[in-house]
C-alpha cells in the first residue's frame, strides 16, 4: 500500500479472526517497527511478541478483560527502557525520550499491520505490574503499549477527526 492509503485504511481493529498470523508477516511487522526513529537513535523500548494464548488471555486479564486483546493471534508489549536514554540524556532521557520512543515504535507497528493486511488496535488500559508479569520484563522496563494484533473480524466505521483549523495553530 501506498503511505497515504496506509494512513487512510487504518482504523482500530477490536475483532480478530482465530486465525494464526504468518511467521513471515509478523517479521516483517517486527523490522517496521525497529526501524522507527528513536532520540540519539538508542531505541530506549524494548517489545515483547506475545503469542501463546495462555500468555495472551493472561494479558487480556491485566487489560481489565478486553475481548480485543483475548481474541488477537499475537500481542506486541511494548515497553520504554529508560535506563537506555537515561546513558545520554539524564533524567529527560528517562522521563520524556524513552516514553516518545516507545509510542512511535508502537504507532510505526500499527502503520505497519494495516499496510500487511492485518488489523490492530493500540491498548493503553491495563495494569503494569501484571502485564509486566506476563512477560517476565525486568523492573527497568516499563509496558506503555499493547498491540494486538490478528486478521480482522470486522470493519470498523471511520471516525470523525477535528477540523485542521480546530487542531492547528500558526502563531
């Protein structure tokens, strides 16, 4: 797909398909995401792939019981590892730079599944120390973001976006 189409075509999937994603598809899906930009290129995020359903509904478990999590084939935790950024850049590295890392990396995942023909949809309502759990992560890093990920089970209805005047200044 075109980049625009990317953006045009993504919407967030909550309905998956029990349909296992292949192996191919979900590198591809990991190499978009290791390619996005990153302060002082550092890559101060670390991603979990989540693939056994045990592992999965346990994760749906720690996101307070939502049926997009449990119904995904996989699950990417996202996690920011502060003490990376923290090397270069301080205290700002760890509160601000690794937290910006993390989301792009998850919003470059995203773009990407839509593009592979995959749905997904970005989670941020779940319990840290439980999702930490799950996936073993050691106390430096920190679960912003799940994504789970799968074929679509649905079409979902396009949103409204704020008007660009609404959204954009230009002092």
């Amino acid at each position: 797909m075109e980049f625009f189409d990317v953006i045009q075509a993504r919407k967030s999937v909550r309905r998956f398909k029990n349909q296992k994603i292949a192996s191919d598809l979900i590198t591809r899906l990991l190499e978009a995401v290791r390619s996005a930009p990153t302060a002082g290129n550092l890559q101060a995020y670390h991603v979990y792939l989540v693939e056994k359903p045990e592992m999965i509904r346990a994760l749906a478990g720690a996101a307070y019981d939502q049926e997009c999590v449990a119904q995904a084939a996989a699950v990417l935790v996202f996690c920011a590892d502060g003490e990376r950024s923290r090397i270069k850049y301080k205290e700002r590295g760890l509160t601000l730079y690794c937290l910006q890392d993390t989301t792009i990396a998850a919003t470059f995942g995203h773009l990407a599944a839509t593009a592979l023909g995959l749905g997904s949809v970005l989670v941020g309502a779940f319990k840290e120390n439980e999702v930490s759990l799950v996936i073993d992560a050691p106390p430096s890093q920190r679960p912003l973001l799940l994504l789970p990920v799968g074929y679509s089970d649905e079409i979902p209805a396009a949103t409204g976006r704020r008007a660009l005047d609404e959204l954009v200044t230009r002092p």
